[in-house]
C-alpha cells in the first residue's frame, strides 16, 4: 500500500514539474524590425525555449491580414518565408507558439521600401544667365513614396524642395514613379555651379543603415558661357602672349584653341591657355576657342595682331573731360588731343562693349572732336580715343555718366491729418534716370520716417517712380511738416557735377483746430483774448467772424479774437475758420456778456422782503449772532433754515424767515447784524 502511494506521489511531482517547465517557456522571433526592399527575400524565424514537449506555432498579421509567406515547422523552431517581398507585405506579423497548451506571442514590423535607381535628371543644352530654365527631376519604383523628400541642389544649398504627402502625387500604397519639376534662373554667379536632385526615404521608426537613404543625380548641361581673357589681343614681334578660355558646363568643358584656316587644334584641354611665344607675324589673325563636352559646345572668336616694329615717336594723348555727368536732353563735346606727332595724327573713336557712340565727329592734324547734340541714357558709357602717328598707336578712355532728374518729387495733396488715423501719401519723381541710383525718403522735420531704393526692371531709360508710404500721426505729431526727398547718388563723380537731391514739402488742408477757450464770460467794459490755432501746411490763415455777419473781424495766421470794453452787443456765437489752399476747417465759440447786477443791502430793524430781477442775483454775506438763545428745536413752526455761503434772492428770504421768528423770541436775548 505504502509502494503505491510513493508511485503516485512521484508521478504528480513530475506533472508538476512539467507544468512549472511550460509555464515559463519563451518565444523569440527575429529580426523584430526588417527594412525589406521590394522583390527581395525575407525569413522570419519563431523560436521556443524551454518547452518540455513539442511546440505548436500559427503566423498571422495583424488585423487578420494574410501574412503571404510560407512556413516551415519543426519541434521548437517555426519559419516564415518571403520569396519575393511586395509593398502589401509591410505590416506587423505576430508569431504564436502553444506550448501543453499554453500560448505565448511575438510579433516583429516589417517595413518594405523601393528605392532601386538614382533619380533621372534628362540633360539641357546650357544654361543662361537670368533666364528661366525648367528642369525635371524623377525617381522610378519608389515605395512608400509619402515617405521620400525631393530637394534641389546648387552647390551646397538647397534651393527648392517638396515632401511627395504634401504634393497630392495620389496613391502611396503601390511601387509608382514620382517626378518634380523646377523652374530654375540662374544668377551670374551661379554660372559654373552644379545643379543636383536629391531624392531622401526617411524611416523613422526604423535606423537609417537598414535601407539606402538618399540617391543624388547631378544635372549635365552644355557650355552656355564662354569667356576669354582678351577678345583683341596685341602682341609685339618676339614677345610673348597668353590667352585664358574658361566655359560653365557638366560634365567640365574641354577647351580647344583653333586658328582660322587651320583643321588641327593648337591647344587642348581644361582651361587651356592659347600660348604665344616669341611672336611673329605669322601667328597673328582670328583664332577660335571652343568649349565642348558630351551634352553640346560652344565657340568665342578671338583677334590676335602682331604689328611691325616702328620708330619710337614721343606720342601722347590727352582726352577731357575724363569725366562727364550730362542731363538727358544736353549737349557734350569730347577733345582728343595728339603731341609729339611729327605729320598727320589718324583718329578713332569707339564705345567699348562694342557700343556705337551715334555722334558727330570732326577732327584736324591734332585734334579730333566727338559731339553729342542730344544725350540719351545710351551715351552713359565709356568712350576710347585711339590715335596713331606714323603706326605708333595710342589711347585715352572718357566715362561719361548720363542723367536726369529734371523736377521736384510731385507730392499730392490730401484734406488733412487726424491724429492715430493712417492716411496713405505718394510721391512720384518724372524723368528720372539711371533709377537704380536714385533713394526716396519721407521725412518729418529731420527725422528720416521710410527709405527706399527703387527696385527696376529697365534701368536703362528714363522712366518715372513712385512711393508709396502708409503714415500715422500721433498727437504730438500733427502740425510737423511731411517731406519727400529724392537723392541721386553717382559715387564714382563728385557732386557738385550734378543736382543730387530735390525735396518736396507735403502740402495738407487744417486737420485740428484748438482753440484757448470754447465758452468765455466777460464783464461789461472789460477785456477778452481769444487764440486759434489749426495745423496744415501752408500754415492756415486763421478768420474770426460773428455768426451772422459776413465781414471777418480777424485775419491773419494765429490771430487772435480781441474784444475791448465788452459790451452787451458783442456777445453771441463767433466762429474761427482756419483756411489754407488745401481747405479749411471751423470752430465756434460762445462769447457772454452778462449786465451789471444791482446791489441788494439790508438794514438792521427792516424787514427783509424777497429781492430778485430778471438779469440775475448777487452775492452778499451775513453774519447771524444769537445770545441766549432758547431751545427753538422744539417750535413746531419754525422752518428748517440752511445758510449757504453764497446769498441769493432764495438765500435773502430764508434770513427774512430766520430773523422773524427770531425777534419774537426776547428782543433782549438776541443780537442780529447783517451786512
């Protein structure tokens, strides 16, 4: 029996055992965080530790999705196979594992992504210098694409960018291609810089070393400037010469120096250098540098001259003014003058950048002169004088500086000021040129309130500009004068060459008018002073009139309303008008002349009666000394009596109350006294 039992005993220790083991068994799945690219192959593998029997496992994905894969099992491993990933397949797969029938789970996110090729930037022929150039950027198979970012690059800075979920490119859910498109103006200076597109897939949630996070294709485009250190270069029989061509592109131009007529090229290579050595006159005529790369080329024709060698001759050449500033409209004579020529000096004149100087020209033996009868913003140029004596040749250069600002800023007028209300004021300048050297400022009193340079398309004509500037007075502001100011700046001439500034003053109608008293009260033949004074410019002429009559009685600017020896006939309503060529603006003022009041005096023993008239009261005192006096609060009929300080015809029939009841108390115990 006892045998038994130990059998037994030791049968449900092992179960117990067994049940402690399966209770603690773990599942591990790996990886927990796969970055996958479309098409590629991905295994997941569920394992089981510390399980006393066989394991059972079920893969699925979450919110019941069909996880797509194949599974292979065996006691405590589980594995599920993607042979070829696709972008359905990024979700979150849960692994669980029953062990005696007990369950547990792991589950690991899987992210999928396409990112196969560089972004495709199609080739431009060149690019130019302040013209638009639209450029195309795109990337094919991309996956998920709200999670990619395309920026254009120049140089090292980022000049236009788009995130594809702010874009409304449409359905991110499938492998699709996604193209930008960017309008691009190149400045001078960006000339020669290289134009990138950069597509970027950011993960967050998953490290960037798990995927291929950017791709950069760099725009190829043609030579589209070409640039030579000397279009017309002179060089002495037997000395030396070098000429420099540089040309923008991508990939990096190949330079080639040809001379006309010949089919080998001189030089080749990056930034070559047309090398000339010991020069003969062979070797002069019209040579050519051409750019070339793999998307175009270009081409800059050069002038080389190898003169003979002639006599040293004493030649000088004296050109004035160096300096010109001409208005628009006037009349410039330039003097080129040759010495040291022993026969008939040849003359030349030329504009340089190949500009026609349009203008007359009258020249002897030494002198040539260049006439302009009519300057025009074309003439702002550098002109050269080039003279020659016996094929000695030689040279002076004239900057002339054309310009115009013939008139004062036009400032309209407005009605007035109020204070803390905007009022929008304008000023334009007619005629004006080179604007780009021109600053418009507003200015009151001599603080400088708005600058501003104007901003021109065309400054090469004559053209007119305005400003525009919002002004808000305070109250301390009204009555300071508002100015537009128009400076013409040329920093290379001296300024007394040129009118440099012109100022118009703003020209406003009376916005406020003050005067010192709204209502007065003056006695019969006394004095009276009334100031009025209003803002606007020019200052208002201030009118004082009566209302009723049509002749002003005052006139001038801050003039005064003046009555001498007031009298009954100079009271009423009167009225300042302050008035400017702009408008003007009016204030009335009551004016009182009150009649003389009569004296109302009281005598002891009288009875005081009620004293009044129909012009008014006056003002008395009295002063009320009771000796003795018996209780009178108790009297039923006397009157509750107050004294103010102030007598009046009321005041005068309340004492006349007072003094009644008194008397007929004891004549001998009161002592009454009025003044």
């Amino acid at each position: 029996m006892y045998g038994n039992n130990g059998i037994i005993l030791a049968m449900c220790i092992q179960i117990l055992n067994a049940i402690s083991v399966n209770e603690a068994f773990t599942v591990e799945l790996f990886p927990l965080k796969p970055v996958v690219h479309v098409g590629s192959a991905l295994e997941l593998i569920c394992r089981v530790k510390d399980c006393a029997g066989d394991a059972t496992f079920t893969w699925s994905a979450l919110g019941d999705k069909s996880h797509g894969g194949d599974i292979e099992d065996n006691r405590t491993v589980s594995r599920l196979i993607f042979s070829n990933i696709l972008p359905e397949h990024s979700k979150r797969i849960v692994c669980k594992a029953q062990c005696s029938g007990k369950p547990k789970q792991s589950n690991s996110d899987v992210q999928v992504y396409s990112f196969p090729t560089d972004p495709v930037v199609p080739r431009i022929k060149h690019l130019k210098a302040n013209q638009v150039q639209r450029l195309n950027c795109t990337i094919h198979n991309i996956y998920p694409a709200e999670n990619f970012k395309i920026e254009w690059i120049s140089g090292d800075e980022i000049i236009y960018a788009v995130k594809l979920d702010d874009s409304g490119s449409g359905d991110y859910n499938n492998v699709q291609n996604v193209s930008s498109t960017f309008n691009y103006t190149p400045s001078i200076t960006d000339l020669g810089k290289n134009i990138s597109c950069r597509a970027t897939l950011n993960l967050p949630d998953f490290p960037t070393k798990s995927y291929r996070s950017n791709r950069t294709t760099t725009l190829e485009y043609g030579p589209g400037t070409i640039n030579v250190s000397s279009n017309n270069a002179i060089v002495q029989l037997g000395e030396h010469l070098e000429i420099t061509c540089h040309a923008d592109g991508n990939p990096q131009p190949k330079i080639l120096w040809r001379k006309f007529g010949e089919s080998n090229p001189i030089a080749e290579g990056q930034n070559e250098k047309l090398v000339i050595n010991n020069a003969s006159s062979s070797q002069a005529g019209q040579y050519e540098c051409e750019a070339r790369n793999e998307v175009g080329s270009l081409r800059m024709p050069v002038n080389i001259q190898v003169p003979p060698k002639i006599p040293k001759i004493p030649l000088t050449v004296e050109l004035f003014p160096l300096k010109s500033v001409v208005p628009v409209g006037s009349a410039l004579e330039l003097n080129c003058h040759v010495k040291g020529c022993p026969g008939d000096a040849s003359f030349f004149w030329s504009a340089l950048e190949n500009r026609s100087h349009s203008v007359d020209v009258d020249s002897n033996q030494t002198v040539s002169r260049l006439r302009f009868s009519n300057i025009l913003p074309e003439h702002s140029k550098s002109i050269v004088c080039k003279a020659g004596c016996m094929e000695v040749m030689q040279q002076k250069t004239a900057v002339v500086q054309v310009y115009s600002f013939p008139t004062d800023p036009v400032v309209p007028r407005i009605k007035h000021f109020k204070a803390n209300q905007v009022q929008r004021l304008n000023c334009t300048i007619h005629n004006i040129y080179p604007a780009d050297k021109f600053i418009i400022e507003w200015i009151r009193g001599d603080e400088t309130l708005q600058k501003y340079s104007p901003n021109i398309t065309y400054p090469e004509n004559v053209q007119n500009f305005s400003s525009t500037f919002d002004y808000t007075p305070s109250v301390t502001d009204l009555g300071k004068n508002i100015s537009c100011r128009a400076t013409l700046n040329l920093p290379d001439f001296p300024i007394e060459l040129y009118r440099s500034s012109r100022t118009t003053t703003l020209e406003y109608g009376p916005g406020t008018v003050t005067v010192s008293s709204n209502s007065s009260i003056v006695q019969l033949g006394a004095h009276l002073e009334i100031t009025c004074q209003a803002d606007g410019n020019p200052q208002p002429k201030i009118l004082w009139r009566k209302i009723g009559e049509s002749n002003p009685i005052a006139e001038g600017q801050n003039e005064k309303l003046v009555i001498n020896n007031a009298s009954s006939s100079q009271a009423g309503q009167y009225e300042c008008e302050a008035r400017n060529e702009v408008g003007s603006l009016r204030m009335q003022v009551i004016v009182q002349v009150p009649p003389k009041i009569p004296k109302i005096q009281l005598e002891n023993g009288v009875d005081p009666r009620e004293a009044k008239n129909d012009f008014g009261m006056n003002i008395s005192m009295i002063n009320v000394t009771v000796k003795e006096l018996q209780d009178i609060s108790t009297t039923p009929d006397l009157p509750t009596v107050i004294v103010p300080a102030v007598g009046s015809a009321s005041l005068l029939t309340a004492i006349a109350v007072l003094i009644r009841h008194l008397r007929k108390i004891k004549r001998n115990s009161a002592d009454i006294s009025i003044n």
